[in-house]
C-alpha cells in the first residue's frame, strides 16, 4: 500500500512539473508575440505621420523585420523541427549506454535495455524542483535483483556529472574559439574547470567511498566501483557524442525559428548554437529550477541575440524547450507502457529498502 502511494505521488509530482514547464513555455511566447505586436503598432502610428520617403522607407523595413519574427505556427519550418527532435531523440542514447556502462563496471548485471529504458525515463525528473526526482526515476526503474539500489544512485550521480562536466567543456571550448565577449567567455571557463575537476577517478572514487560508508556501511562492493581512467575516458566519448547531437538538433530549430534566417547557416553557427545549449543546459541543472526555467532561456537570448536577434534567439529557446519536453514525454511514455513487469519473486529480491527517497 506504501508502495502504491509512494509511487502515485512520484507520478503526480512529475505531472505537475511538466505542467508547470508546459506554462511557462506558454506564457512566455504569448509575452514575446505581445511585444512584438506592441513594436509593430508603434510603427505604424510613425508611418502615418511621416511623409520623408526615406524616413517612411526605413520604417518600413523595420516593421517588416518585426513581421517576420512574430511567433506564428505557420511561418514556423515545421520540417525542421521534425529532423529536431528526430536528432534530439537519438542524443538520449549515448548517455543511457554510458548509464549502462556503469553499472557494469560496479560489478552490477542489468540488461541493455532495462537501464536504457531506467535512463530515459529518468528525464521527465528534470521537470521537478531540486532534480532528485531524476534519481528517483531512474533508481526505481533499475532496482532490482541483478542490480542494487544504493549502486544505481551512484551510477546516476556519476552518469549526470559527467555529462555536465562534458557539457560545460565543449562549452567553454566553443566560446573561446569564437571570441566570445569577455564576461561570458570567463563564465564558460570557470563552468568547465568546476564540472570537470570532479571527474578525475581519484575524486570519483572518495564520492564513492563516502557514499558507501554512509548508507550501506562495510558493504565492498561499493568501496573502488570500478571506476578508472577507462570509464571515465568512455564517459567523455559517449557524452561529446551526446552533445554534438544536442548542438545538431538546436541549431535546426534556430533555423526552424521565424526570423532568424541567416544567409548561410555556417560551422561558426553550428558552434555558436552547440556552445550555447550547453552553457543554457549547465547552467539551468545547477539552477535547480524545473527543467532549468528561465535559466536556459537568459543564457540562450544572450548568446544568440547578436547573431540571430533577440526576439528570434527567446523564440528559439522556447521551441527547445518544448520540442525536448514533447521528445522526452513521448519517448518516455513509450517506454514506460512497454517496460518490463516484475515478477513477485523478482520484487522480493529487490533492494527496496536502497531506493532514494528523494
């Protein structure tokens, strides 16, 4: 009965998260077509009390770039956004193979597709205050009798960390490359050296170790984990891989975004909308709001802004954030219907008495 409860409200606490993400979304488009409605009546009322050809010409032409960037379902490519989240959904891969990896290095047995499928499920935790839930998600899916609980929290704990770490590297990387203004290229800096610091086995290993003798006192088969400069080598690999694809799926719904048609989408493009998702990305897990609110969406108008426009730069934050919510949702929907049943026998070997609480 404790079970059933703990478990619906887990489930409800998700709902309501994204809920939550879902307005916010909402309201903030209807802020920015407000305002950009607003840019346009302003300009209209200067048209009609200006005769200079040439004044009335530049007007024009400023409220037809206004025009163009309002935020209209039509005039969104929605074959990009398509391709978006076709790519977005395949960059939940190499972190749940990782995930996978993991556990098998701290000398747990779980399927392929169970922890893939734990992983996955995993993200609609983002989307609740604090990200505990991520863990929760992920542990509980997981759990089981080829895998303990307390090693499932750790590998989770190690899986996100790398991938921040990984995440804040490429870009602080991509941001120098690019010349980035002073304050921010300093950030992106300081942001990679404080998320990949941490990563080094030895401070990987001394997490572990307290973890261990904190929750499941002698217990050796969490005190070294396996964890080595191998993992965490395979960990680089499978998360750069990651966020290249994130990178890949962002700057198609920049390209997707009304307005923010450029001559040629270059590689300087490609870094600038891959730097950027992953500062926005960092920045809004350490915020610890749901789903990063707000954070992203300040870090993303401020990198964009100078090459794409401020309107378009919000509207393309905001698109992101509902074509992953929408790819995370569905994938994860999916999977939870599909996912395996456990049998009684199975559950009573269970490690439930490891599973986080939050």
């Amino acid at each position: 009965m404790l079970l059933r409860i703990a478990k619906f409200a887990i489930a409800l606490a998700v709902v309501v998260g994204l809920a939550h993400t879902i307005r916010s979304a909402a309201g903030e488009l209807a802020e920015h077509r407000d305002r950009i409605r607003g840019e346009i009546a302003d300009l209209d009322q200067q048209l009609e009390s200006t005769t200079d050809p040439a004044a009335r010409a530049d007007l024009q032409a400023r409220r037809e770039r206004w025009v163009s960037q309002q935020p209209r379902l039509a005039a969104i490519d929605w074959w990009r956004v398509a391709a978006a989240a076709a790519v977005y959904l395949a960059s939940l891969f190499p972190a749940a193979l990782f995930f996978h990896q993991v556990l098998r290095h701290m000398k747990q047995h779980p399927r392929l597709g169970d922890a893939v499928r734990a992983h996955i499920l995993g993200h609609m935790g983002k989307y609740v205050p604090g990200k505990a839930m991520v863990v929760v998600l992920r542990t509980g899916a997981i759990a089981g009798p080829n895998v303990r609980a307390g090693v499932a929290v750790v590998a989770a704990f190690i899986e996100t960390l790398l991938m921040m770490a990984v995440g804040g590297t490429v870009a602080g990387v991509f941001v120098v490359c690019l010349r980035m203004p002073t304050g921010i290229t300093l950030l992106a800096i300081g942001l990679a050296a404080c998320a990949a610091v941490p990563t080094l086995p030895s401070l990987f290993r001394f997490v572990v170790r307290k973890i261990s003798e904190s929750r499941f006192g002698s217990d050796k088969g969490l005190d070294d984990a396996g964890i080595d400069w191998r993992l965490i080598g395979c960990g680089w690999g499978w998360m750069l891989l990651m966020w290249t694809a994130i990178g890949w799926s962002f700057a198609l719904l920049i390209q997707a975004t009304p307005g923010a048609t450029v001559d040629a989408f270059t590689w300087q493009d490609y870094m600038l909308a891959t730097a950027a998702i992953a500062l926005a990305m960092v920045a809004g897990f350490i915020s610890l709001l749901p789903g990063g609110a707000g954070v992203r969406e300040l870090v993303l108008s401020t990198l964009l802004a100078p090459r794409f426009g401020l309107v378009p730069a919000l509207v393309a934050a905001i698109l992101a954030r509902l074509v992953f919510l929408a790819v995370e949702v569905g994938i994860g929907g999916l999977l939870w219907t599909t996912r395996r049943r456990t049998t009684p026998g199975d559950r009573s070997r269970c490690d439930t008495e490891d599973l986080p609480t939050g």
